[in-house]
C-alpha cells in the first residue's frame, strides 16, 4: 500500500466496516459505543495506513485496535456505570412461552456481557469472528497460552452464570446476532 492512498482506504472500509462493527458491537453490546469504537479504530488504521502492505494487513490491524480499545474502554470506571434497559432477572430458556431460540442467545448475551474484557474479548474473537488461537492472540496482542486461559476462565464463567443448563448449550450459542 505504501503512501497514504485516501481512495484504497475507502475501499477497504466500504468492504469491511460492517463486519467489523458487528465485531465491535459484540465487544462493548451497545449499537452507538460500537460506531464510535470502529471509528476510532478505522481513525488508528488510517494513520497507519501507509505501513500496511496488504489490505488483509488493514483487516486484521482494526480488528486489534477494535479489541485494545474495547478492553482499555471497559476497564474505565464509568463504562460500568451504564443504565441498564432490563432487569438482571431473566428467566432461562424454555421457562415462559418466548421462542426457545430468541431466548437461549438472549441469554447468552446477558451472561457473555457480564465477562471482564479480556475474557469477553477471546470468546468475541475466537467463536463469533472464528480466528484461530494465534490470530487471536495477535488481535489481543497477547500471547497464545494467554488466549487459552481467557477463554477457559471465561467459559468457566459462562457455565457458572448460566447454570446447570450451560452443558446443553451448543457452541453455536455463543454466536450473538443482533
């Protein structure tokens, strides 16, 4: 890519930006903090644009500045003060008439919100996007060892919130789309 190229820019984001605002979105659960988190990711990337070689090189630097600043943004003290449109008592899946599907990924998504950044951020990249261990260690900037352990205690966590209907849960639930 070289030089600062506004118009291969364009392009990339034209391509990429929604999938990488669902990431985002997964990061932070929250439509409006997601925008501005992939614009202050796409802002990192266009000023780093002229050292990446490759657009899959642009990809992967946003999907990073995405996670880093997620996790710095969430370890603030106000990003845990945030009003909250439900109630924390949910009932589980199959406990009232909703929709079993609707309800089991809501769920899952009030739990998957509950976990530190870290954590969430290794279950976003590693069962929402599908990146390997390695690629999420280089989205985290950490290391493989350390992806493992995230997503174990993270796991942990999840089993623990959702209780002992968790072992029925296919891996599939953690894949959220809203």
């Amino acid at each position: 890519m070289g030089k600062r190229d506004a118009s291969a820019f364009a392009e990339f984001v034209a391509a990429r930006s929604a999938a990488l605002h669902r990431t985002a979105y997964l990061m932070v659960g929250e439509h409006a903090l997601a925008q501005d988190l992939l614009q202050e990711a796409l802002t990192k990337t266009y000023l780093a644009w002229p050292r990446l070689r490759q657009v899959a090189n642009a990809e992967a630097y946003t999907r990073r500045a995405i996670t880093t600043t997620a996790i710095s943004w969430r370890r603030r003290r106000s990003w845990h003060e945030q009003p909250q449109d439900d109630l924390p008592d949910r009932p589980r899946p199959g406990a009232t008439g909703e929709d079993d599907d609707v309800a089991l990924r809501d769920w899952v998504w009030t739990a998957l919100q509950q976990l530190p950044p870290r954590q969430r951020a290794a279950v976003v990249l590693r069962y929402y996007e599908d990146l390997t261990e390695a690629q999420t260690a280089a989205a985290m900037g950490c290391a493989v060892g350390t992806v493992k352990s995230q997503v174990a205690q993270a796991i942990k966590k999840l089993r623990q919130e959702l209780g002992r209907d968790a072992d029925l849960l296919p891996l599939e639930a953690l894949v959220v789309t809203r």
